[in-house]
C-alpha cells in the first residue's frame, strides 16, 4: 500500500492536534468565565421597578427593620413583598400627592396588588427557604449585601451554585446573634459570641449542608 502522508508531515500533525486541545481548552475556559460573571449570574443588576423604591431611604435613613416590609421572612420560604396596606400605613399620612407613588395609590383603590419585579430569582431547581436561613442566624446581608446602601435594589450576590457551596461549607461567616440578623453593617464586638459558638447555638451541622437534598428536592 502506498504511504500517504510523507514523513515530514510528523510536525504537522503535532502542531494541528496541539493547537485543536489549545483551542478546546480555550473554549471551556471561556465558558467557565462566562458562567460566573456578572452578565449570566445577574450581579449587579438593577431591575426597573414599578415604584422606584429607596431601600437607602427606608432601610437606611429611616432604619425600618427588614421584617416590618418582609414579615413573612421568619415563617416562610418566601420573604415575601409588602403589601398596599403596609405602603400606606404611612404614605396616607405623607407624601400623599407624590407622583411617584401614584401606583400604590391606585393598587389601594382597586385592589390589584403591585407587580414588583423579582430581584433574586432563583431557578426552578433550587429548593430555598428564607426561613430557615433566618432562623438559624444566617444576615440579610450575608445574601443581599447592604440594601439599606442602594437606592435602588440590585442583586449583590451572584447566587451561583458554587457561592451557595462556599458558605455552606463553611457558614460561620455568615451568621449574626439573633438579635442582629437584619441589621446592616455589623461588626462583632469584644463580648459577641464567636463564630464557632453561633454554630452551637443554633445546632448547625456543617456535612449535612453539603447534601444535595439540601437545595435539590
């Protein structure tokens, strides 16, 4: 049988397939990139809201505690939005002709609750329970990073698989006395329990956070 390709070629066929696994290489790598940057895991995005509502100004100026607007979020998997009837507690008693509330004041007359754009959405795959983060000390700003800072609400975290796995693995980091889950900007003082003695406190069980019928139900 003829030989079809010379001797010389030999270099050839090396720089070809060396080049080809660069090239694949190359590929994944990129994907990896594209995978967890900003633009396919959503951090930083400011979604357009039908009332611009300041989380700097309520949270922030005004120090309204998480869980007077999100008072499901100890009992729930869901934090939940407030309600007309919690806008307007107080906005029936200020800024009543504010254009920018005008929303708000027609969901009170007609009933039809606001539709607020989600901010955090997490696949359908993902199993999450606010509950059961709050309750076992785990910071709003542990996952939402400090809203009472944004003027308009933006995703802080890029709530990607592996960031998940990052603080379950090791959740010390993330966790508050109770008393100071929704506080914004904490700092641990001299006397305040450590990491390690949080972890007791609220029977946290480190290799049980890793199973995937954690977030996988």
């Amino acid at each position: 049988m003829p030989q079809v390709f010379q001797p010389r070629a030999n270099p050839l066929v090396a720089v070809v397939l060396v080049s080809l696994a660069l090239i694949l290489l190359a590929i994944a790598g990129l994907m990896m990139a594209f995978g967890s940057s900003p633009y396919a895991t959503g951090a930083g995005r400011v979604p357009a809201q039908p009332v611009p509502f300041s989380h700097e100004h309520h949270a922030g100026g005004l120090g309204v505690d998480c869980r007077y607007c999100h008072d499901s979020v100890g009992e729930s998997s869901f934090a939940g939005v407030p309600s007309t009837d919690t806008c307007m507690t107080c906005h029936s008693q200020i800024w009543t002709n504010a254009q920018m509330l005008e929303p708000v004041r027609q969901s009170l007359v007609t009933g039809d609750p606001i539709e607020w754009v989600r901010v955090h959405d997490l696949p359908d795959f993902v199993y999450f329970n606010h509950a059961a983060h709050v309750n076992s000390g785990v910071g709003c700003e542990s996952c939402h990073g400090r809203v009472d800072q944004m003027p308009l609400m933006r995703q802080d975290k890029p709530l990607t698989m592996q960031w998940c796995l990052d603080c379950h693995r090791d959740p010390a980091g993330a966790l508050r006395p109770p008393g100071a889950v929704t506080e914004m900007g904490y700092e641990p003082g001299e006397d305040d329990w450590t990491g390690t003695a949080l972890l007791q406190h609220y029977g946290i069980e480190r290799d049980h956070l890793l199973e995937c019928t954690i977030c996988h139900r």
